[in-house]
C-alpha cells in the first residue's frame, strides 16, 4: 500500500482510477474482436468444409449476435467499467464455437432454416445475451440479492419441481427435466441452480457462525448440531428427489457439489464435505443397485467395450462411438466439416465436446478447455479479492457450477465418471442452459465491477 | 475464507487436469486401438473417402482408385479381376475387405502409422490425404502362365521364389470379379456377394491359402522322406518289405500301392524307389518306423500348425496327433487326417530348394508412399530350417529321379533337371481325387518351387493320377519362370 499522506501518491491513484477502467473496456473489447473473428471464421470454414461454399445468410445472422456482445460491451463501458475483462469475450467465443458446430451439424443432416438446430441456438443466444444484459443493467449492487435469498430458495425449488407437474411436464431421452407450454420446451432446473446458488450464498452467510462454531467433535470431526443439518437435509433430499423422480443423476450432483463447496467455503469446516459426500455417495450407491437406469450407466462407463453392453439397450454405443470421433480426430483434428461427428447420436448437445475433438482435435479441446478454465479462474479470483462474503461465496459457487457442469460432461464424455446429462455450458444446442450460463456471466461481471471498485475507495480515503 | 477458496480453487484444477488427461488418452495414446475397433465406421468411412493407393504389379496397377463422381469420390478398379482375385481379394464400401485389400489396409488408405507425417502435411497444405501403393512380389508372365495352364479346373498353383519366399504366382479358380464388390451401389453389391458366398464351387475363397484344405496324398511323402533321412536313422537306401497288399494292424482294411503289385518288384524295397514311383506300402512302414512324435515335429518345422502370413493369414496345415498304427501307417502317405494348402506344400519344396532354408513366403516387396518414398520393404526373413543342406542336396537328387525316371514324368522339361513329386489323394467313396503336383527347377539352382492341386479329379473322376493333369500345369509354369 502506498503512504496515503503525500499529495503526489493521492493524486497517481487518481489517475490510475481514471485510466485503468477504459484501459480494461479496451482489453474486453479486443478479445471481443478476437471472439467474433474465431466465431466467423469457424462457421466460414463450417461452410467451406461441408458445402465448399460461402453462404452469406448465416453469417449474417451470426453477425447480429456479435453485434449483441459488442452491445454488451458498451453497456459494460456505463454500468459496470472496471468488470473484468475477459469473461465477455470467453463467452462469446464459446458460443460462437457451439453455433458452429450446431450448424454444422445441422449441414451434414440436411437440415436449414427453422427445421436446423443452428437457427434455434443463434435466436436462444440473442434471448440470453438480452437477459444477461438485463441482469447487468437492472442488478447495480449485487448485495439487494442477498435481500432475496429466501425468494430464491423457494423458486429454485420451485423450478425443480415444475417438470414434475403433470400437463407441463415433459420426459426426453428417459429425463424428466422439461415443461413444454405450446410448442416452446425449456429446462427450469437451468435457471434453478442460479437461484439456489444465490440461496446457498445468503443463507450460508448468515447461518456459519452456527454452523461452524456449534457442535460436538467425535473422533476429531467437529459435527454440526442437529437442527443447523436442516437445510442441508433438504437439499440431500431435494438432490436425491431429482435422481429418483428426474432420472437425472448429472443434475442432482451438481446441486449437490454446488452446496457442499460453498458450505465448505463459507464455514471452512471439512466434515460438511465429508458429510455431504457420504451422503452423495450412499445415495448414488443405493440408486446404482435400485435404478435400472443408473445401473446402466455404471456399466456402460466401466465396460464400455464389451460387446453386450455396448448393445445394450441403453448401453454404451453413444459413448463408444464419441470415442471412436475423438480418436478419429486424434491430435490436431479433422478440420471442422470433415469429420463424421453425426455417427454419435446427439452430436449437437451432449456430444458436442465428442463432435468438436473430432473436427479440432486435442489442440482444440485443450483450447477449449483452457477457456473454462480461466472462465472459473476469473470467478474464483472475486472469490478471493472480493470486499463482501456474499459477492465472494456466489462468485465462488457460479464459478463452481462451470466447473462442475464441464466435469461431468466431459469427464462423461471421457469416461472418467460415469455418463451423465448435463449441458456444456455455452457450446451445447439447447436455450435453457445458454440462458442460464449467460445469466451467470452477467452475474460475474457485475461481481467482478465491485472488486475493481472496492480496493480503490479504501485507498483513496 | 481464503484458506477454504484456495484448497477449493485446487480441487477444480484437479477436475480440469483430469480432462486434460482423459481427453488426451483418447486423442494420443488409445488412437491406434479405437481406429482397430471393428465398430469404429468412421475408419472404415474414411478408407474411402480418400484416393487410396493402387496395388502394383511389376510396376502397372491392377487395382486402382479412378475417380468418379459420387458421393464417394473414387471407385475401386481391377484391370484384371478375375486373374489376380485370390490375391488382391475385394474392397467393398463397408462389407469389409479382403487380400491385399484387407491386410494392407492401413497402408492403402494413408492411415498408417507410419504415413502419420504425411496426414499431417495433408491436413496442412489442405489437400485430401493419399494412400500409399503397394508393390506385389507376383510375376505377371508366371501368374498368367498359371491361370492359363490351369485352365477351367478347379484348384489352385502357388510359385515361390525358393532363396527369397517371394511368391511368383497365386492363382484359385473359380476366380470372381472383385469389381462387382466395390461398386457404389449397396444393393447390387449385396446382390453379387449373396450370389458368390451361395455360390457351391466357393469362388470366395482363396483355395491357395484357405478353404477346406486338401489331402496332400503322396506329395506329403516327399515330407516324410526328407524326415526319415534327416533323423539319421534312415538313408535313401533304407530298405522295408515289398508285400503287395498290407493289412492295416488292429483292422480288416488293406491297403495297396496305387499301381498295384509290389513296389518296382524284389523282395524289399528302398526309400529312394518307394519316393520315385510313389508307392504306398513302403511309406505305411516307414512312418510306423519313425514314429508319430517325429513326423510331426518335421511337419511343424516344415510349417504345419503355423498360419503362415502372406500377409494374408493362411489356414494351418494339419497333422493329426494321438494316432492308432493303422491311422499313423495312413498318415504317412497323407491320407487320414493329414491336412494341406497349397501353400505350405509349395513351401515344403521350396525349403528342399533353398537348401534346407524355410524362407517365409510373402506376396508384397514394398510399400511406396504417394511422394515416392519407401514405406516400407520386405527383406527375405529365414522361417526355419526344416533339414540339414545334406538332407536337401539328397532330397532334391530323389526329386530329380522321380520326374527323369517315375511317377512324375510328366513334368520333364528338356535341358533342365526338374524336382518333383506328384499326389493323387483319395477323398473317400466315390469322391473323385484330389491331383497333385510338387517341385521345383532348376534342380541345380533352383529358381522357382511350385506347387499344383486340381479338385474333382481334373474331370476324370477316380481314373486320372496327378502326373496327368497336374504335372503338365507345373511344367508350363516352371517353363514360364525359365523363359523369363
């Protein structure tokens, strides 16, 4: 910290203050660039590599989106300049990748226009980037969510149930996770983990004194009492609900991982997530023994190649033939258009990890990944410089929830767990969770803008 | 807080780092066995998508990729179907592939680890990857004098270049066209592969390598002789009874010479005059003589039990083990259960050419990548080393009699000593028989080791004797590599 009695320090950190934040808009806006030439160049070579030619229409479409993010940006310039500077244009390049894989995809079956995934995706992504935009502009202080986190607990319980509802709900590849009203199909569950996120990040701020200075210690575990096991009981249940009713075991461990690390982050106390993984465990070791399908998914994952489970109904031919792609891709990749991704069912969604290491390769993935992972290193960097407890613990648990949802889909994908449905944040075809991740990206920039700001105003004083 | 954020900050590097891992397993290290996996399409859609490499023969395709426009971009071509099926075998669009096709299909289609930089430069410079052509070690002259020589008979000729296993000639009839098989058009190519798989005279099959084996009848004796002389405890000289007829032990069957009468008259009878006129008695003998355990161990050295790769994997030869006497006495002139491809006779006739030395018999000289360079070449690799160059040297003068002076005469070419053994094996009942000839030329510096079967008795039922019909076939072949 510099001396703050002498006048020519205070008068430097005024400067500074005045000039870093166009500095950061300026980096933003750069890698935004960056981002909107990957994803152009992507679809031109989408286009190239099925088609050998260029069709002017799509790129046109795709260009409003990069309009939108270049919106966002300037948005960002008003409400929020010192957010940082590289979880917009991480954002946008992920989506731009997912379109064009989608839209490839989309090519190799024949399909255009409305019938096509691609079109949907692009339209879904123009609706979060609005939404995320919205949450920026309207969300100024992001201690008002706090306020809520009672609200946000009922309706992310709530959205939970909704698929549960008879009439709405609907049941896709043996998941009950949609509600369907008209011909317009959404995942609630996608925007429930935001909302639940925010409920873990109020209660758990105010409820961890209880929860980590009460309690008896048995062999050298200090247990929390009974009564602060309430809520935590109720999202085991909720959790295993999901498993049971939802057939969903991908989604119930990410509620379940996402409420352990934060009250483990918040309360620093290792036999919640000792408890919490018993639980998580014993729970998915019953299921796998009672669940057909849960079974099924254990065997496809340990002895993918033997030859009656890959037969198997259920079996493990999706995930044997994403292996195959990948391998087919090998180090540097088919080239995008001249791979065979289509052989692997649901290419464009839950495989579009599979679909994009065939057509780019290791190289590609590595990329790829490397952008989640500084997306995360971004959101847990508010965690640790943030100014509030309940900014830093929802920072943390946002950024938790890509990792998660990256780790299970890949890791699924890889067999490095057990195969499971979750979306790829921002790459795989579906509007729920485009939505829902970009509503997180906006809730990071907004946590991000405080961070800037706090340090700063201690200094000046 | 911090400590917490820190230790859970590792925790999802963790989960990353294991992606990172996960991901590079299966695009680096699994590669080569999810590519083998025979459910991986994507090889096999790859196989043909890219322009694959001809198959040469003395330098002039005789399966090309010639381009079309379909959807498929190329169209596999033979030139000369029917002559060079049994080797280049067919390459169909995802029924599999067979031959040549089928074994070097890595190298046709580019895939090659060894070809690995070339993808890479094709993926760079954006041009579709090229497989590699493969060079045959195949005589166009010998392979059509044997097509030609063996006419409308059902059977099959194999010439090996006895110093080197280099394979001259391979020829199985009925042949097929494996041009209906790589068309484009799924259904018609279903259609004719029901039709040649239904077909009862088994076109398919490569009777050279595959199929259901043969008896070898008397050509197994020119393996039993060189056994009896290289164990040492017999000579060419060795002499057994001379009975007419022998009443198998322990049964009521009886067996005869195949000319009837004794052996060349006398009292007993040599190995050397039993060899040259093929007879029956003095080799039931012999074999009991020599045991079981001890023609078997030569069988082996001489290539039986081994599936011999070509590189086409050849069905192994058999000689039956657990053997009563009256089955042993049978084996021994390669009846019983004694079973044989052409292959590994021609081997056993190579091996006596190539003094002693088995060399392994192989239809590729090299693989030559689309700029040129090797791939890769086949240098003569020794198999084993069945007899002694004594045992050999005494094998061939045999041989050599027995074309000039015997059974085989049919084979005789004018100016050149000629080695051979001819075979007439019974196929039980009615069967017609099963002609045989085996040998090699010249006799002093042996250039070419063949050998001939013809099914259904050459058309002559149970009448004709290999020295017929399958003596004159080899001689036209010899002849062919002699004129060249």
């Amino acid at each position: 910290m510099p001396p703050t009695d002498s006048l020519p320090t205070f008068t430097k950190s005024i400067a500074i203050t005045v000039r870093q934040p166009s500095k950061l808009r300026n980096l933003e806006l750069f890698l935004l660039l960056v981002a909107i030439g990957i994803s152009a160049t992507a679809i031109v070579l989408v286009q190239l590599g099925v088609n050998g030619a260029v069709d002017v229409g799509v790129l046109l479409q795709a260009g409003a989106l990069g309009m939108l993010a270049l919106g966002m940006h300037v948005a960002l310039r008003v409400v929020a300049r010192d957010a940082d500077p590289f979880i917009l244009p991480i954002a946008t390049t992920l989506n731009g990748i997912g379109i064009a894989m989608i839209y490839r995809i989309d090519l190799a079956r024949g399909l255009s226009g409305w019938e096509g995934l691609a079109v949907r995706q692009m339209v879904w992504a123009g609706v979060a980037m609005i939404i995320a935009l919205g949450v920026i502009v309207a969300i100024r202080n992001h201690r008002v969510l706090a306020r809520y986190r009672y609200v946000a607990m009922f309706v992310g319980i709530a959205l939970l149930l909704l698929p549960m509802l008879p009439g709405i709900g609907l049941t896709l590849n043996g998941a009950r996770l949609w509600i369907q009203v008209g011909g317009f199909t959404f995942q609630p569950g996608e925007i429930a983990k935001i909302a639940l996120a925010v409920f873990f990040a109020g209660y758990l701020v105010t409820a961890r004194d209880s929860l980590s200075l009460t309690g008896r210690r048995i062999l050298g575990l200090q247990l929390p009492r009974a009564r602060d096991l309430g809520p935590i009981l109720i999202i085991w249940v909720a959790a295993m609900g999901v498993l049971i009713f939802q057939r969903d075991l991908g989604t119930s461990l990410l509620y379940f991982g996402l409420f352990v690390v934060m009250i483990y982050v918040s309360t620093g106390r290792l036999s919640w997530v000792l408890i919490g993984l018993g639980l998580f465990l014993g729970g998915a070791a019953i299921a796998s023994r009672t669940l057909t399908y849960v079974e099924g998914r254990f065997a496809a994952w340990l002895d993918s190649f033997n030859p009656e489970v890959y037969d198997a109904q259920g079996g493990s031919y999706q995930l044997v033939q994403g292996l195959f792609g990948m391998a087919h891709g090998g180090l540097v990749g088919r080239g995008l258009g001249q791979g065979d991704p289509t052989i692997t069912p649901l290419a464009e969604s839950d495989y579009i990890i599979a679909s994009l290491g065939e057509e780019l390769g290791l190289v590609g993935l590595f990329a790829i990944l490397g952008l989640y992972l500084l997306f995360v290193a971004r959101g847990f960097r508010i965690g640790f410089n943030g100014t509030d407890d309940f900014g830093r613990l929802l920072a943390v648990g946002l950024a938790f929830v890509i990792v998660l949802q990256v780790f299970v889909v890949v890791g699924g994908v890889t067999r490095v767990i057990p195969l499971t449905g979750l979306t790829t944040p921002f790459l795989a075809a579906g509007g729920s969770s485009l939505v829902a991740n970009w509503i997180i990206a906006a809730l990071l920039l907004r946590l991000s803008d405080e961070v800037r700001h706090q340090p700063r105003l201690v200094v000046d004083e | 807080m911090n400590k917490e954020l820190r230790r859970v900050s590792i925790v999802a590097l963790s989960m990353f780092l294991a992606l990172f891992v996960s991901t590079s397993v299966i695009q680096v290290f699994a590669v080569d066995d999810l590519r083998a996996d025979g459910r991986n399409s994507r090889t096999l859609f790859e196989s043909y998508s890219a322009e694959r490499g001809p198959i040469l023969v003395d330098g002039t395709p005789i399966a090309e990729s010639v381009p079309v426009d379909t959807q498929y971009e190329f169209l596999r071509t033979y030139t000369q179907p029917e002559l060079y099926a049994a080797i280049t075998g067919y390459f169909t669009l995802n029924q599999g592939n067979t031959g040549i096709e089928g074994e070097l299909n890595d190298f046709l289609s580019g895939t090659a680890n060894e070809q690995f930089l070339d993808q890479l430069g094709a993926l760079v410079t954006g041009q579709s990857p090229r497989g590699a052509a493969v060079e045959l070690t195949v005589d166009p002259v010998v392979q059509q004098a044997a097509w030609d020589a063996l006419g409308d008979q059902q059977g099959s000729v194999v010439a090996i270049e006895p110093a080197t296993g280099r394979i001259l000639a391979m020829v199985s009839k009925p042949a097929y066209d494996p041009n209906r098989l790589a068309a484009h058009d799924t259904q018609a190519v279903l259609a004719a592969y029901e039709e040649l798989i239904n077909n009862p005279d088994d076109p398919l099959v490569n009777r050279a390598i595959a199929g259901d084996l043969y008896f070898p009848g008397s050509v197994f004796k020119v393996l039993m002789a060189a056994a009896a002389i290289d164990s040492g405890e017999f000579e060419p000289e060795s002499e057994f009874p001379n009975p007419p007829t022998l009443e198998l032990p322990n049964s009521s069957s009886v067996i005869s010479n195949s000319e009837g009468g004794a052996c060349g008259g006398g009292e007993t009878v040599t190995i050397a005059t039993a060899l040259r006129l093929s007879c029956n008695i003095p080799f039931a003998q012999l074999g009991l003589a020599l045991g079981e355990d001890t023609i078997a161990d030569y069988a082996d050295a001489f290539g039986f039990g081994t599936r011999v790769e070509i590189p086409m994997r050849s069905t192994a030869s058999t000689f039956p083990t657990g053997l009563d006497e009256a089955q042993l006495m049978l084996s021994s002139f390669g009846q019983y259960d004694v079973r044989v491809t052409p292959l590994q006779i021609a081997m056993i006739s190579a091996a006596i050419a190539n003094g002693g030395n088995l060399m392994q018999p192989t239809l590729v000289d090299r693989v030559i990548a689309p700029d040129l360079s090797i791939v890769q070449e086949d240098e003569p690799v020794l198999l084993s080393q069945p007899i002694s160059r004594e045992t050999a040297s005494i094998m061939t003068q045999l041989m050599v009699d027995g074309v000039a002076n015997g059974a085989a005469s049919n084979a005789t070419i004018e100016g050149v000593a000629v080695a051979g053994k001819t075979g007439t094996a019974e196929n039980g009942g009615e069967t017609p028989y099963t002609l045989w000839f085996t040998g090699f030329a010249p006799a002093d510096d042996p250039q070419v080791a063949i050998a001939v079967v013809v099914e259904d008795g050459g058309g002559f039922g149970q009448t004709a004797f290999g020295n017929r019909v399958a003596a004159p076939i080899a001689k036209t072949v010899l002849e062919a590599v002699l004129n060249r």
